[in-house]
C-alpha cells in the first residue's frame, strides 16, 4: 500500500483514510527508542513554526521534535493577532518563510488559515490548530494515546466532554475517531453542542449519543475526553459566565467510571479536571502530552521523506 506522506501537508484530519492514520501511529511508536538514542535523520533541515495564536505544547512539542531529530528550528509565537489577520498577508508571509524552511506549522485564529498557506507554499505546511475548526495532529496524538493505553481504538465508548462548538481538537478527533468501529457520546451544554456539520457527516459511519448530562453516560465510556470551555472564542462574556466551570471531573465523579476507564484532556485545563484525579489510575492527559511529542516526530519524519 502506497502511504507516502512525502511533501504532504496536513491540513484536515478529513483528507486522511483510517489506514493512513494508522500508519502515522505505527510510526510514531518507532520513535520511542529514539528518544534516548537521539538521531540525525532530519540534520540540515529547518522547521519554521509561526503561531499566530497562544501554545505551549503544540509548538513546544514541534520543536522538541525536530531538534531530536537533528533538525534546526526558526519561527515566532505571538499571542496577538489584529494586524496579521487579513488572508493576504498569511500569503505574504508563507511566501517569505518557505525560502528559509523545509516545512512550516502554522497556528491561526482564522478558520481556513492553513489551507490557504499550503496553496501559497511550496513547502509541506501543518496545521497546529485553525480556530475553533480543526487541529489534526492533536486528533492524532489522542488515537496514538487511545491506542497505546487501551490496546486499541474499535469496540470503544468515547465521550467528547465540554466545549464541542468552539473546541477544534474535539471537531478533528471525531472526524478521526469515526473511522473506527466506536460509539461516540457528545456531552455538552446546549450552547456548546457539537457543530451541526461535524454531528452529521460523523453519523454517517458511526453511532453518536448527544447529551447534556455527563452521570448519565460515565458508566459506559471507555474514554472520557474532557474539554476546556473555549473562553476567548466567545462574542459575548455573559454567555461564557452562564456555562463556565459546567462540567467539572472530581475524584468523586472517578467512583462511577468503568474500571480500565481513562481521562484524557488536550491541556490547558482551567477548571474542568480537579488537581486531585491526577493521582487516580484514570488520568492520562500528561502521557498523552508526552504521545505528542512521538507523534510529531513521526509526522515530521514522514513528511520531509526521512522515513516512508
Ligand atoms: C488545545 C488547542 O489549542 O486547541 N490545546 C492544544 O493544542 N493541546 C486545546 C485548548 O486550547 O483548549
């Protein structure tokens, strides 16, 4: 099977098939070794990673990633974004970048924004996050973290648990998550719900429960997929106030949870994961932190041909 990731940018978790992604996890797991071997088979190439919107880990795991590959790393990380927003000047820039990098990740406030840079680039370009649209690599680092925690992906329940309107990682690990044989459960405030498109075309290969009550659903999922409430993606504070601190995962909560179940969480958490589940058996989202980082070195690898 032809899966070459050479020169292809990763832009939407929905351009890929379920073998492809599987594919990047099997390649994410033979980085393990590397990570204390330490390697050279990206030296003499350079990642540029232009966030135009706040990171730690995504961009700080992009690098950590390229460098450990023996590979060199430029780029900016700025939190304000008012006076790069016109899609003219992502062109612009991505023009610019390509003549100093290999390959660009990219993270944009504007819905669209990496599609439009890939068009304008003739370097790979990964998407870090668009808005609340999509964040793929995200998407796939939670599989490799399903995969490597609970065995394997098919036969789960998965419950999407708090922002499912404005969180972009919840819209591209459902899209990943229904090429599996799951059963999926969107837990959120009617405000929050899952995007109308995202509910819809998922149905179509997978059974999806939607609920606004997260006691009704704990006993059966496998996996708890817990969100933060996407504070700077609201028009209007007043409607933040009204469902802020909704859902809130305690210890007490872990005592209806299945046995083997796990808690997972992109991070940041603000309030949604109490400091005291940490020590439980459930709590994953520090390893899946760490899945990331294998994840990353794997796409990175593939895309710029070092592995096939
Ligand atoms: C997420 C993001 O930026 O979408 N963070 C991440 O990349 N791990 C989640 C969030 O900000 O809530």
């Amino acid at each position: 099977m032809d899966h070459s990731f050479k020169g292809k940018d990763i832009i939407s978790i929905k351009d890929f098939t379920r073998e492809e992604i599987e594919h990047v996890l099997d390649a994410a797991e033979t980085m393990e070794p590397i990570l204390s071997s330490g390697s050279e088979m990206l030296g003499g190439m350079v990642l540029a990673t232009l966030f135009f919107e706040p990171s730690t880990r995504t961009r700080l795991s992009f690098e950590s990633a390229m460098l450990r590959l023996g590979g060199a790393v430029i780029g900016f990380a700025e939190p304000k974004t008012s006076s790069v927003e016109k899609g003219e000047t992502i062109a612009d820039t991505v023009r610019v970048v390509e003549n100093y990098a290999d390959i660009i990740v990219m993270r944009h406030s504007l819905e669209g924004a990496a599609r439009l840079a890939a068009e304008f680039s003739s370097v790979p370009v990964v998407n870090a996050g668009t808005g609340a649209e999509e964040h793929p690599t995200q998407a796939m680092l939670d599989m490799l973290t399903i995969r490597k925690e609970l065995g394997r992906i098919d036969g789960l329940n998965i419950g999407l648990i708090g922002d499912l309107r404005y969180g972009r990682t919840v819209h591209s690990l459902a899209y990943g998550l229904s090429l599996f044989d799951v059963k999926l459960f969107f837990v959120s405030p009617e405000v929050l719900k899952m995007r109308q498109e995202v509910v819809e075309d998922v149905r179509r290969r997978v059974q999806v429960n939607e609920t606004g009550q997260l006691e009704s659903v704990l006993p059966v999922l496998d996996v708890l997929y817990v969100t933060r409430i996407q504070k700077e993606r609201f028009a209007d504070p007043a409607e933040y106030a009204k469902v802020r601190g909704v859902y809130r995962i305690t210890r007490e909560t872990t005592k209806s949870m299945k046995e083997e179940a796990i808690i997972m969480h992109p991070l940041p958490r603000v309030d949604e994961i109490s400091a005291d589940v940490d020590e439980t058996r459930h709590a994953r989202y520090f390893q899946q932190a760490r899945y990331g980082l294998l994840l990353r070195m794997a796409l990175l690898a593939l895309v710029l041909g070092a592995i096939d």
